[in-house]
C-alpha cells in the first residue's frame, strides 16, 4: 500500500517538469483515503517498521 501511494503520486512530490500533472477528483480522494488507512494503522500499531 506504502508503494501504491508513492509511486502513484508524483504529482504531490514535486517533479522537475515544465507541465504539471493533472489528478482526477476520484484519484486524489482515493489517495487520500489510502493514505489516513495508513496513518491509522501505524498510530494504532497494526503495522510496524520492522528492524
């Protein structure tokens, strides 16, 4: 899910390029929802950074 949010979300992590991207109402709301899945997780300790 980490990969899937990243790698699907240049737009948010600002490219050298002269155009800029443009995301869909229903793209952003999915990556936003992604993304508070995770945060959740994380804070909640289902998912871990395993050393």
């Amino acid at each position: 899910m980490l990969s899937l949010l990243w790698k699907s979300q240049w737009d948010r992590h600002g490219v050298d390029d002269d155009v800029p991207l443009t995301v869909s109402q229903e793209e952003a709301e999915d990556a936003l929802a992604l993304a508070v899945t995770l945060v959740r997780w994380f804070d909640t300790g289902a998912v871990y950074r395993r050393d």
